[in-house]
C-alpha cells in the first residue's frame, strides 16, 4: 500500500495551517469556561437541573432502568 497524499479532511499537506491550529491551542475553544466567566456562572447557577436526575427523584425511571438490565 503507498503512502500517497490526498486532499480531504485533515492536514494532508497543510503543515503551515497545522502549526497555526497548535499555536491556538484551547484559547479559542468555546469549551473552556476560563475564557467566558459569564458562561461559567450561567453554567453553575443551571447546576443539576438539566440533568434528568437520579432514581431517588423518579422511582418510575429506576423501575424501567431495573427491567431494562444490562441490554442496550
């Protein structure tokens, strides 16, 4: 099998443009609440309640979680 470069996803021949991908790092990314304090408080006051919480709040959902068992 050769190794041949194609164009397609990825950074097939585009060395420069990775090197400016990896000099960014995380300070671009949207995930990283150090960048946006607002979104980080906004995130810890929604805290839990967009969870759909545990069995103690829902006993409905344990019963079908125990029916359901280990099967996907």
């Amino acid at each position: 099998m050769a190794n041949t470069v194609t164009n397609g996803k990825g950074w097939h021949g585009d060395s420069t443009g990775h090197a400016r991908a990896g000099q960014k790092g995380g300070t671009v990314s949207s995930g990283n609440f150090r960048n946006d304090p607002k979104r980080a408080a906004a995130a810890g006051k929604v805290g839990g309640s967009v969870s759909p919480g545990n069995f103690k709040n829902d006993p409905e959902r344990a019963r079908a979680a125990g029916r359901k068992g280990g099967s996907r």
